[in-house]
C-alpha cells in the first residue's frame, strides 16, 4: 500500500496471508489465549473433525471466568463449573497446550495474565473468545475478541478469516484533573460515541492524555473499546510500552529484545495518514464518571443528574431510557451524588491490575466500609494479588471491611458464587452494567476504582475531586 | 454445517434497541460444553418470572410466535459479550434469521458460523418488517437468500445485502476450517517470512 498508513493499516499488512479483491481475507494470529468458557465446543469440533492445534507454543490458556474467588484448596463445588475447568485441563493435556490452572500463581483474567507474561507484544495479532480481547491494543497490538467457531479455526489454522475494519481515530489531549483517570476517559468516549459508534471499525487512541497514561491506564482504555462496538482499539507503542515488556518472562531478551524495540518503533501512524472518523475530548474538562443506565453510553458526571426521559424526542430512544431507569429503579432528576449503593466490587479485565488496587487503597487507608455496603476486592492475578500484598494493600482493604479475594473475573460476570441478590446496588470497576449482568435483577453503575472504593465507605457515590 | 437457501416462517417482533447478548443468553447457560440444548435459556431473563414461569408478555411466551423462525429487532443487536453462546441459543430455538437496522460485528460473525442469517436493512424495511411482525401468527415472512430477497405476508418484496463469501459458505453449508486448510501452503510460507522478519514471536 502506499501513501501515509495508520498504525492498524500496518499491523494488518504485516499479518495478511492472503487478501481476496473483494476485500474477504485470511490474516495471521500470532498470540491466542484460551479459556474454559469459550473454548470446550471448539476443541470439540478439533476432536470430532481428527484435527490438531497448529501451533500450541502460540496458545496460552487459563481459568478464569467461572472459576471461585474464595478458598479453591477443597476443589470446586459446583459440578458444571468443575466439568468446565476439567475440559480444560484435559483439552490443554491432549493438545499441547500451556495451561495455568486454579493453583497457579500466575492464574489470572485472561486479559490480565496476557501482557504480565510478555504474551501480548507489541505489533502482533492477538485473539481469544472474549470479547475484551481489546486490552491488548494498549501495546499496539491488534486484539480482537472472536467466537468458539473462530477459536476453533484459529486453533486449527492460526489463522482467522475476516476483511478489513474502517480506521477511526480518537484523540484526547490534555491533563487529566486530579481524581479523573483512564476509566472516565473510556466512558466519556463511550457516551460521546454511543455503544454502536465503533461497530465495523478499528479505533486507534491517540493524544497527549493517552501517551501520559501507564500501560495500566491504556488497558483500561482499549479494553471498553468493544462497548462502543469497536472491533479493536489501539495505542501506538512506546516508551513506556517497551520499559513494560524488559524482563518479562515470554517477552524477547537481550539483543532480540533491541532487535524487537527496533520494529516496534516503526509502529505508528503516519502523518497524513487517513482516518475515516476522529473525535477529540480535552481530558482538562473530563469529570469522575457513573453510569446511570444499563447501557456503558448511560454515562454521567458524578456531580450530574439522572436524566429524564420525557425530554427525549426520539421514540425508541425515549422507550429505552424508561426501560433502564424502571430497572434501575431510579427516579429522574436524582443527582448521583444521592444515590445510596448496596455492593461494591473493585476488580475485572477492565481495573483488576495493581495501579488499579493502589487507586482504590489510596481512597481506602485509615477508613471503613460503610455499614450498608458490602465489598469485595478481586486482584486481576495472582501475581496482581501476590504484589499488592507485599505492597500491604490486602490489609488496607481488609481493616476497611473490604473481603480479599482470589484471582478471577468473578462479579464482572456473576458466573461464580459472587453475584448481586436481585435489587441490590453495586458501585463497580467492571464493563458492562446490561441487565442481570452481575445477577438476576441486580443493578450495575459503572465507576473508576477510586470512585467505587470511595463509594463503599460513604454508602452513596461521591464526587473524589473534594472528599476525603 | 447446515445449508441455508430458504426460510419461510412467523416473524417475531422484538422492538428494543441494543439486545446484548447477556440478555440472548444469560451467564448461567454458559457452562455447558455443548453447542445443543441452549433454546431453553435464551432470553431465559425476560422469558421466565422468578419462579421459572413463563411471562405471558414475553413476544415468544405468546402463542402466535412460539414458532417463530425470524425475529425483527431494534438497532445494535447483539452487542456486548462475544458468546456464541447467543447464536447456539436462538438456532436451538428455532430461530435462524434476525432482522435489524444494525448488528454488532462479533455476534454477526457468529452467526453465519452457525447457519442462522443476520440481515441488516435500512430503517424503513425494518419498520415495515416490524409491522408485519406484530399482526402474528398469520404473517408468514420468506427468505430466499439465493435471490437475496424478503417476501412479506402482502407481497411486498425487499432486497437485502450479503457479502458474497458468506453467502456462498451458508448456501453451500461450507466449513471455512476446512476450506483454510487447503491453503496451508500460504500458511507455510507466511510462517517463514513472518519468522525472518519477526524472530521473537
Ligand atoms: S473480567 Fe469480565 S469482562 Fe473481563 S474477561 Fe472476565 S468476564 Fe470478561
């Protein structure tokens, strides 16, 4: 191709192992990450079909999703959950296979456990039935969530078909105030754009507030890409991307290491390059964020109001607001800042990683859990969890009244024990806030993980800029 | 997998924007191994009350669609979760053609990996389908996916779009495992380039 390209441009040529006229293509996977919910049918089908994995050195697989967050030692109570898990481990057995399972330190979320193991690199093409897979274009790498046909395909041929998304651009320039971070970028944007505002597209972030951001931060960022329906989000590498990789245990060593940082380096957009779309937001005017509604674009500033849907023109759109205002049993013109939560849940693919835990325990030190509020504080690893211990931070959370838990997705999902009762209001550093996604009737406001510990202790949300 | 050439079959009217897939398949249903059995649980949370009766509102609770083939939807269905978990369920029900104004791109991947046909139309054809929907069980819609068309239960004829490859592979009833891998020569050679240029992955 020639003239200016984007940095998705780049990654996409570099991997394309055919590229029909029509635009259908066959692209390479270099880095797929498996886990026990996605992927029992898809080994499955290898099985059925007399196929094996092409290349299992380029497969990593975890447990994760449905996986207990208390004490595993006594194996696992719930009969589906454990078959599930067992597949794994004898799926993984069978075919070759690098599996972390439930005892090992470095089990973790799926999107967690990727980048601390040097997984995910920069440049590559990253997948997993998981539709979060996002995270991963923090590092420039083209992370895209796919279905367990799609794994079984990537399994047997460590390739994907697919054609080429639209480049869309979002830039954020600026200095984020204080006690405003990378969860309220995510969901500013999200708002901006609406939750179908990236479908069909590859959204690249770029921007002074970006490049300021950690690797933590920019996970964060292009992890909720797939809640403004981008296909894959993505931040060009770095300085601060390379320091990441030094010494991790799958990451290049060495001179390699240089001879990968060289490449790396080629890794940006060029000017003039086009994007199809771009929106700009200026991070100095980005307040704390919650999310009102059960829809990530039902976002608010903490010092803002519920809305009301009878100043809604648009029929379908004033039908759905009432929808998600009766399930979230909110009353229209509520300010946030009123309003009392039950749960809360520091944790996730989203902000499961250890500056998350150190946002919240800053929030956290010397205070207690409000008596209404139950909490609950789940590290994205075991590594996370093995760090924020030494670090001292379990204790932070447990003199709080905050509960300590094992790694995992955990109430993200609700697929485990740990779940919201129907009614009941949680404060959460998570995703999604769908209906019944953290349990049946349960009702989901989406937060940084300083605003959800700070909610714990006050019982209510706060605005984190003038509390203490 | 299964061919799919023509559909003809009650048509479900489900007006609500941005269904994610949470709502198709709720959480519990995902741990099955299985690809089969998944009808039961799909919209389990809008379908059944808490004491797992059904909720005679629900469109598929009602007589006039418990058969139904087609379902007609609001904006963004499919989004959220990358379950294919969400196609499994509404095949397992019966269902194999949902009609929309948009879709998310990972669920409507999906769904042509399992023979069921997404169709995105503009707002107007959707509108109208979602007319056609609400007047039950007597409005029979037909699909004809060779000639890309929608016949309604008055005659009406609308077009729809398809990439031609899907089109090909669910007419056929195509395995794309199995069409990739006799590009494994491609592969090969991809491989070594990739190896030379990138010696660290
Ligand atoms: S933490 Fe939540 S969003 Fe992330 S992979 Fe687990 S279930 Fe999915």
């Amino acid at each position: 191709m020639a003239g200016p390209r984007t940095l998705y441009d780049k990654i996409w040529s570099d991997h394309l192992v055919r590229e029909d006229e029509d635009g259908s293509a066959l692209i390479y996977i270099d880095r797929h990450l498996i886990h026990e919910v996605t992927s029992p049918q898809a080994f499955e089908g290898l099985r059925m079909a007399g196929r094996k994995v092409r290349c299992p050195e380029k497969t990593l697989a975890v447990v994760d999703h449905n996986i207990p967050t208390l004490d595993r030692s006594q194996g696992i109570s719930d009969p589906e959950s454990a078959l599930q898990i067992e597949t794994l481990a004898k799926n993984c057995a069978d075919f070759g296979v690098e599996y972390f399972d439930e005892s090992d330190e470095r089990q973790g979320v799926v999107h967690v456990i990727g980048p601390e193991q040097g997984f995910t690199l920069p440049g590559t093409t990253i997948v997993c039935g998981d539709s979060h897979t996002a995270t991963h274009g923090a590092f420039g790498a083209l992370a895209m969530g796919i279905g367990t046909s799609e794994v079984e395909h990537v399994l047997a041929t460590q390739t994907l078909i697919g054609r080429k998304e639209k480049n869309m651009r979002i830039v954020v320039d600026g200095e984020l105030p204080d006690g405003v971070g990378a969860k309220d970028i995510i969901l500013s944007i999200i708002g901006e754009i609406g939750t179908a505002g990236g479908t069909g597209k590859v959204i690249e972030y770029a921007g002074s507030a970006i490049r300021s951001l950690s690797m933590e931060g920019r996970m964060t960022v292009c992890n909720m890409s797939i809640e403004g329906g981008a296909r894959a989000g993505m931040i060009a590498p770095d300085e601060t991307t390379y320091e990441y990789f030094r010494g991790r245990p799958r990451a290049p060593q060495g001179a390699e290491f240089d001879s990968a940082v060289e490449y790396w380096k080629t890794l940006c957009t060029d000017d003039g390059a086009e994007f199809e779309s771009e929106i700009r937001l200026d991070a100095s005017k980005l307040p704390p964020i919650v999310t009102w509604g059960t829809s990530p674009e039902n976002v608010v500033s903490i010092l803002g109001q519920v809305p009301d849907p009878t100043k809604i023109a648009d029929e379908a759109r004033r039908r759905a607001m009432q929808r998600a205002l009766a399930y979230m049993d909110l009353a229209p013109g509520t300010n946030m800042v009123d309003v009392e939560i039950d749960r809360a849940f520091i944790g996730s693919c989203t902000n499961g990683r250890i500056e998350d835990m150190r946002a919240a325990a800053a929030i956290v030190a010397g205070k207690k859990v409000s008596d209404r509020v139950n909490a609950l504080v789940v590290p994205g690893s075991g590594l996370v969890k093995a760090q924020a211990e030494a670090e001292g931070l379990d204790k932070i959370f447990t003199t709080a009244g905050f509960e300590w838990r094992e790694p995992g997705c955990s109430m993200c999902l609700a697929m485990n024990d740990d779940k919201l009762k129907p009614g009941e209001r949680c404060a959460s550093t998570s995703n999604r806030n769908f209906e019944g996604r953290q349990g049946y009737r349960g009702r989901t406001h989406l937060v940084s993980p300083a605003m959800a510990a700070a909610a714990a202790i006050a019982g209510h949300f706060v605005d984190i800029r003038d509390w203490n | 997998m299964e061919k799919f050439k023509t559909l003809s079959g009650v048509a479900a009217p489900l007006e609500i924007m941005n269904i994610d897939t949470d709502m198709i398949i709720p959480k519990q249903y995902l741990k099955t191994i299985a690809r089969t059995g998944l009808g039961k649980g799909l919209f389990s949370e809008l379908r059944y009350d808490d004491d797992g009766n059904d909720v005679p509102d629900f469109v598929l609770n009602q007589p006039a669609y418990k058969n139904a083939k087609i379902l007609v939807a609001g904006d963004n269905f499919g989004c959220g979760s990358s379950r294919e978990h969400a196609p499994w369920a509404l095949k397992d029900f019966g269902i194999r053609c949902i009609i929309s104004t948009s879709f998310a791109d990972i669920f409507y991947n999906n769904c042509f990996k399992n023979s069921v046909l997404p169709i995105q139309l503009p707002q107007e054809d959707v509108d109208k389908l979602m007319d056609d929907a609400n007047r039950g069980a007597n409005a029979i819609v037909s699909i004809d996916l060779e000639a890309q068309e929608i016949r309604g239960p008055d005659g009406g004829v609308i077009h729809f779009d398809i990439d031609p490859f899907r089109k090909h592979c669910l007419l056929n009833g195509l395995d794309d495992i199995g069409l990739t891998l006799e590009e494994a020569d491609s592969i090969d050679s991809f491989e070594k380039t990739a190896s030379a240029e990138r010696p660290w992955l």
